[in-house]
C-alpha cells in the first residue's frame, strides 16, 4: 500500500467535520439484506461424530449447524433422534443470523449419543437429568442429577466441592501459580519461588440448562497486594453426566526485559484438587495414564507381590480396584503384618518434553522417590480414590504441551492433594524474554536494513510477551468407585481427543456459509481433479508429518508451524527472522478450515482446531497497548514489531466458533469489534511512509486490503450473533463499503481515511492506484464473497469484481483501465481465486480461463514440482524423517486455497 498524499489528508479533515452528525446506529441508507431466496431448504440435517466412538466418558458434545437463508426463525425449536428414531434430549440456541433476521448457525448441546443423530425443526426432548443452576447462596450450584458442583463467588476456590450423592469426592479446586522472580543461566545464583493462589473477581453463569450449563470465573493470581496473571476459566456440564469440562485460559501480563535476570518468571501453573480419601489404604487406588491407553495401576498399600500371598482373589480383586473383604478373611500371615507394608501417598509424572515422561513415587513428603517407569507420552489423565468414590482427572494435549505434569501428594491421609501442571515446576521456567539484544537497529533506517537479511522486521521494546493468551483444556470424573480399567481407558480416550459433534460438508455447502460457492465436496471425476486432490493430501500429509518430525510442540508454540525452510541445513529457518514462526502468514488457517468444510476429515480438523486455539491466543495481544492486533511470522510468536489486523484477523476463528459454538473463541472474535482503535496507536506503515502522518482519529490511514478485510470481519461476526455491539458493527460493515465502492478507483485505491466516531471513509479527490500483492490473502476474497452474498449493495460488488479482474491482468489492460500499471506484483496463482470468483459473478468465460491458465502456469506450486518427499537421515539431520525442500507456507496456503475454490467455482471449466 502506498502512503496517502498530504492533500488527500487534508479532504479528509474538511468530510470529517460533516459526517460527525451521522450517527453509526443509522448504518448506510442504499444498502439493504439480500433477497431471500424464494423456498428456503429446511430439511432435516444428519450429524455425525468426528471420530468413532461416538460421546464415549466425554460429559457432552456442542455443534453448530448452519442453515440455508430464510428457513427457519428465531423463534424455531429443533428435535433430535438417533438411528432408531428414538428422541434424543437437546439444547439449542442461535448463534449467528442472516441479514433477514433467520437463523444463520444454530448451536445443539447433547448429553448422549453414539451414533449418527438427525435434526429437525420440532418440540426437543426433555433430557431424564436435567442439569440445573442454583445461584441463590453464597456459591453457584450446579447439578447434573448425578453429581452436584458449588462454585465460589469470591475467594480462592473455584470448585468448593463436587459430590456425587451424599458422598463428597472432591473439594477446594484451586489455581496455582510459581513465579521465580530471577533467572540465571548455568550454575549461578540462587533459586528461589513464591507461591499465588487464583482469587475470583467475578462469576457469570452463561447458561443453565436443561442439556447444557456454562459458568465463568475471572480473576488473577494474587499474593499480598499483588495481583497479575489473569485467568478466565469456564467450567461445562451437561445433563446426566458424572463429569465436567474446565477451558482455562491466562493472559501474560508479567515484566520481562530482554537482558535481565529479574522478571515475572512462570516456574509453576497448575490446577489443583483435594481429594477425601475414606477408605482404608489398601482399598485406595491411584491410576495414572501412560502410553495410549497404558495405566500405571496401584493401591496406596499394595498387597500384590508379597513374600506371603493374601489370596489370589484378593490380589485380583485389589489390581480390579475392587473393595477387598475383610482383611479377617485373608491369609492371616499378611493381615497380622499390615502394618509393616508401605503406604505410598505420593505420585508425579513428568512430561518434560514431547519425547518422555518418567513416573516416581514416594512414601510421604520428607523420604525419596523410587522410580516407577516412564514412557514416551503420557495421555495426561490420571484417578485417586477408593471403593468409596474417588476422582478423575485430565489435560488435553498434555504432551503436545509439554512441559506438563501430573501430581498426587498425600494418598495415604484422609486428603490427598491432585494438581494438574500446564507448565511443570520441575521444568526450567517459562523464559519469554526477546531473544537478541537489537544488534544495534535503532533507526527505522536500519530496521529496514535488518529486514532486508534476516526479513525480520525489529524495532527496540516491540518484541513483548505483555498481552498474549493461552488456552487449556481440562476434564474432570467424580466416580462412585474406583471405575474399571475399560472405564478408565474411556476416560483417558475422552482426555486425548475430546469427542466432538459435527455438521456433513453437504449441509454447509447447502447453507451457503464461509463464501458461498468457494469450497466443494472433493470430486475425482476427472484425470485433472484427480491430481490436484492428491496434490492437497499431499500438502496436509506433509505438514502433519513435519510438526512430528521437527517436534513443533510446546506450551507456546503447538498448532503453529514454521514459514520457510532451509535447503542447505535441511531444516525450517526457526532461528531466522521472519522465515520462522508461521502466525498466520497468508492465511494457512482458511486453507487448512475450508480443506475441513468440503472433507469433514477427523484429522484436518484437529490439525486446524490446533492451528486456531495457538494463533487466536499466542500470535494477538488481548492486554495493553496493542490490544486487538497480532503479531507478523516470527523466531518468537511475539518477536516481530509488525503488530497487525491482518493476524488478529477474526476471519480465521469463525469457523471454529460456528462448527463449535466454542465460548473462547467467541470471547476472540467480540473483542476485535473495536479494534479499528488501534490504528491511533499504532501505524502499521510508520516506518515506510515518505510523507508526514500522525494518526487523527478523525482520518486515520486504513488499507482495503490487510487492515479492512479484518475490522469488517470482526464487525460482520458481531452483527451476525447479535452481540452487544451489533448496531455499531452493523453500521460500519455498510459504511465502509460504501466507502470504499466511492472511491475513485475502489479497491484499486488502496487505502482510505478513516473516521473512528462516524465509521466512514471519505472519499479521495484524486484517483491513486496502490496495489500490494498482500490487500488480498489474508481472507480479503472469502470475506467480501461472504459480504457480496449478504448485502445488496451494486457498487461495492463492481468494485471487488473490478480488482479481481485487473490484479491478474495484463500490465497493458491495467493501464487502460486505471491510467496505470499495478506495478511489480506476485502471488499469481493465490490470486487466481479472484479471477475464479469474478468469472462466476460476471459469466466471463476469459476470466474463467485465466484462473486456470494462473493456477497451473504462474509462480507457486506447477504440475511439475516434485510432488514428493525425500528421506532425510544422519548426519545430516537431527532426527530421521523426510523433507519436501521446495514446499513454503506461503506457497501452501495460497496453492490450497485456490485449488479449493477454483474447483468449487470452475471445476466445469477445467482446462482439457
């Protein structure tokens, strides 16, 4: 994007004066919704599981089904059955509407269910346990009908207690946080901890009932006066179900300074339980995960293995997690020397890297540990209990998270102690500090030059960690006895890969949602389709197998992967600039979420669902000065000092948040609804500009490409779900398209002047063309396809289809039409989607024809790129594998995208 001329400025601050009457409720006057069309298809939609097994342990499952404009209204109920055409209890509410005010996304909570169910419009059943909310005490309560959980309303206890029946299984549920406040390097200084305890700042209950209730807790971390680390936790449960689900979420809002040893170090993060233990020591049992559905099964006091034996049946009986009979019954040779066996009361595993976790347990604090095996990865689950009830529990991706930890201390007393590490206090501590010292880059001047070897874009004090999130996941069983081994193993499964409820691609192409006519069922009619399927499984087998191979995990880092790779190391480029770290780079995520929307393959969507929760929280700031903007590609996820819309982009969550009605994600999308704000604190062009500029607020320089593609993304998902802003959001969605179809030359123009309290851009006296090869893949193309099919406005439409036309023009046609060339461009191929969707707008047959004249004969992947790996292995690699050295992020998102959408759009149409 080039710079905006002074006197382009200047007419902005004459229209600003004028427009500041209009008020942004009133939207724009020449626009109005779609027509609907004549006969809305509302038929029954068939949902199926993910993966196989259907619900398993899990407490419930939510999906979010979309629905063709015009079928249904907002005051249209849903049934559910199984196969059998029994009723099946369900929860429903809208999530997003169409302009027309029909629902749009509907969500559906489920308790039960393991096979494929069906929807419909009707009256749902009543679940047999309906989960209710009582929030007349001093705590919120929540039952299932089968277990009962008291939520704190101020304090340091989250879960007060959770009881099954009479029986209490678990109380006090607790954050906990280590900070060490130095960190030294090798074997100087001394380490010393302290402790904070989360303290509740407010609770919300977000529904109640009767499938499905949701309860938020907010707060921080405190010690003293001190309070940082907040945290926003969000407990599920579901009718009937003997377990809840906790999404945890913390934002880093610590000091740490690049060159400094003292700072807000995270040694320790973790969630902790207690446990009563009632039972006598040899009637309580601990189980803790290991490899897949591998269980390290034990007794507090263990009566197997003896020198003398109290009788197989009591031995199986005690491995079965069984009440053993009265010790009077047994071989009095092992019941008079009770006492003389060891009561093992505490138990760790450590996952300290994504490669092995060791096990160790002791007697009681103050004695040493013995070890008790170890693995590769742990499944992150693990129970303590009795005959008498006891408690499960787990972390999701524990070891693609690593370092993670599980602890269980004081078995062996009448309260054992159960904590659940998102980052290990035995690992070394969380060291976000900016990894070099500026190499003496202090003028824009030679951060430029800096960007010009390494490509990464620097700048003194940008490279902060201050701001940015992570999300954990974790579930929780209250058990009425110590469950069997095919229980437990259910319960592990559930912790491993949480079941999930989902939508057929049919029925999401039907609806016509995420672009209208951008993504088809795959289709290996032809010889030509055929090929670039295989291309595409291609992509994604590679980029699956190279997170594994180049172990791209971790508590910060899992779910992205890297940018560029290496051909003379044989590695991605990790330790170079802005060839690291992908965080969103021209959008992998679409390509990753529409490969899902016309596959509905488990694995891509797990892939993504990864992908979404790291650059949702990792790669954006959600605190501070840059709140609402992401971070550019980076050796750290926040290293880069290109803070922007385009990564914070709320384009790349709506999918997770409509196939899932995920509430975190939710929480991403509605604060970026005014992050048009931060262009006054920050210009994304400052250190490239030739003329003066200082943001105005009432003219604030905004690209059509990268910046307005993820406000009016924002604005539009507000609007969709009626959120608290809609109104406003509505207003400038229309606004700004109107804006920016006034300007001289449209998208061509490439930026406009922005006015923050009117939501409106003024319109430029002077035709400019500036186009960047960027303005469109960052989800510019799927966004103004969804806005095109949404909102009746004939010059916005001319103006996206006029840009999709000339970008891949001849450099001749662009003068003839715009008085000048668009200059030196790339991202051909990427940018054939444009001429795709532009020919299926227009009929144009030319344009048809060049999309797939860019597609196979411009830059990107060809027809003959190597398609193929090669073995990798030492020495000249760390870890054996293969490699694929012509592959690049970029060139993946973009060859994905357009394979997709040119196949939707003009797979008739493909070259013979």
């Amino acid at each position: 994007m080039s710079p905006i001329p002074r006197r382009s400025l200047l007419k902005a601050a004459a229209v600003a004066g004028a427009a500041a009457q209009f008020s942004w409720a009133l939207g724009a006057k020449d626009a109005q919704a779609a027509p609907r069309p004549k006969a809305a298809d509302a038929d029954p939609v068939t949902l199926d599981w993910l993966e196989d097994g259907g619900l398993g342990a899990a407490p419930g499952s939510t999906v979010g089904v979309p629905w063709p404009m015009g079928a249904f209204q907002e005051d249209q109920t849903f049934a559910l059955t199984d196969a059998d055409g029994k009723a099946v209890a369900v929860q429903s509410w809208p999530i997003a509407y169409w302009p027309d005010g029909s629902l749009k996304w509907t969500a559906h909570a489920v308790s039960s269910g393991n096979g494929k169910l069906t929807l419909a419009a009707g009256e749902p059943a009543a679940p047999a346990q309906q989960v209710t909310v009582d929030k007349s005490g001093g705590t919120i309560d929540v039952s299932t009908g089968v277990i009962t959980v008291r939520i704190g309303k101020n304090g340091s206890a989250i879960v007060k207690s959770v009881t099954r029946g009479s029986t209490e299984i678990a109380r006090n549920g607790r954050l906990v946080l280590i900070r060490q406040p130095e960190i030294e390097d090798e074997d100087q200084g001394t380490v010393r901890t302290e402790r904070f305890d989360g303290a509740i700042d407010s609770v919300t209950v977000e529904q109640e009932g009767p499938v499905r209730a949701v309860v938020r807790v907010d707060g921080k971390h405190r010690k003293g006066s001190r309070g940082w680390l907040p945290f926003s936790i969000r407990l599920y449960f579901y009718a009937g179900a003997d377990s809840f689900r906790m999404v945890h979420t913390i934002t880093y809002d610590g000091t740490q300074e690049p060159g400094r040893a003292s700072g807000d170090f995270v040694r320790g993060l973790g969630v902790r339980f207690t446990v009563p233990m009632r039972d006598e020591a040899y009637d309580r049992h601990v189980r803790i995960g290991g490899e897949g559905t591998g269980l390290l099964r034990e007794a507090v006091q263990g009566i197997t293995g003896l020198r003398r034996d109290p009788g197989a049946a009591v031995q199986a009986a005690q491995y079965a997690g069984q009440k053993l009979p009265d010790p009077a019954t047994w071989d009095q040779r092992v019941t008079t020397r009770l006492q003389y066996v060891p009561h093992w009361g505490d138990y760790t595993l450590a996952q300290l890297s994504a490669d092995g976790f060791t096990l160790r347990k002791r007697t009681k604090k103050g004695y040493g540990w013995i070890a008790a095996g170890g693995g590769r990865r742990a499944s992150g689950f693990g129970y303590v209990g009795g005959a008498s009830g006891g408690f499960s529990f787990g972390l999701r991706d524990f070891w693609e998270k690593f370092p993670a930890q599980l602890d269980i201390r004081d078995a062996h007393t009448g309260a054992a102690e159960v904590t659940l590490w998102l980052w290990s206090p035995e690992a070394q501590p969380m060291d976000l500090r900016f990894y070099h010292d500026g190499m003496g880059q202090d003028t824009y001047a030679e951060q430029l030059e800096g960007l010009n070897i390494t490509y990464e874009d620097y700048e003194p004090e940008f490279g902060t960690p201050y701001g940015i999130a992570r999300t954990s996941e974790l579930l929780f069983w209250a058990n009425e006895s110590t469950p069997s081994a095919q229980t437990l193993a259910e319960q592990a499964a559930a912790v491993r890969m949480l079941p999930q409820l989902t939508t057929p691609p049919g029925q999401l192409v039907k609806a016509k949602v995420f672009g209208p006519g951008l993504y088809s069922e795959p289709d290996r009619s032809t010889a030509a389709k055929a090929k670039i399927e295989d291309h595409l499984d291609f992509l994604f087998t590679y980029y699956k197998d190279q997170v594994e191979q180049r172990r791209w995990y971790g508590f910060w880092d899992y779910g992205d992967f890297m940018h560029t790779y290496d051909t003379v190391r044989h590695q991605w480029r990790y330790d170079i600039g802005g060839y690291a770290w992908d965080n969103s780079e021209l959008s992998p995520d679409l390509w990753l979420w529409y490969a899902y929307l016309r596959s509905g393959r488990a694995d891509i969507f797990r892939f993504a669902e990864a992908l979404t929760r790291h650059t949702g929280e990792v790669d954006v700031y959600h605190l501070g000065q840059w709140a609402g903007l992401g971070t550019r590609h980076g050796v750290q996820h926040y290293a880069d000092s290109a803070k922007q819309q385009r990564i914070s982009n709320t384009t790349y969550r709506r999918f997770y948040y409509f196939l899932t009605a995920d509430e975190r994600v939710g929480d991403l999308m509605a604060a970026n609804v005014d992050s048009d704000e931060t262009f006054l604190v920050l210009d994304p062009l400052r250190k490239v500009r030739t003329d003066p500029y200082t943001p105005d607020r009432h003219a604030l320089s905004i690209g059509f490409g990268t910046d307005w593609s993820g406000l009016v993304s924002a604005w539009l998902t507000e609007w969709e779900r009626k959120g608290p802003k809609w109104e406003k959001a509505k207003a400038r969605v229309l606004s700004t398209m109107e804006g920016i179809a006034a300007q001289p030359n449209g998208f061509v123009q490439g930026s406009g002047l922005y006015d923050l309290d009117t939501g409106r851009f003024a319109t430029a006296t002077t035709a400019v063309v500036s186009v960047s090869h960027l303005s469109a893949v960052f989800g510019l193309n799927e966004l103004c396809a969804e806005l095109i099919h949404l909102i009746d406005m004939p010059k916005f439409k001319e103006a996206y289809l006029d840009y999709c036309r000339y970008f891949n023009a001849t450099k001749a046609e662009q003068a003839a039409r715009y008085g000048s060339n668009f200059g030196t461009l790339l991202l051909f191929q990427g940018h054939s989607r444009l001429d795709a969707y532009a020919a299926v707008q227009t009929g144009d047959a030319t344009l048809a024809q060049r999309a797939w004249t860019k597609f196979y004969n411009s830059d990107g992947y060809t027809e003959s790129s190597p398609w193929r790996t090669e073995p990798l292995s030492g020495p000249v690699t760390l870890v054996a594998g293969s490699e694929a050295s012509w592959v690049s992020s970029n060139d993946t998102a973009l060859y994905g995208l357009a394979a997709i959408e040119n196949l939707a759009l003009l797979g008739d149409k493909m070259p013979s």
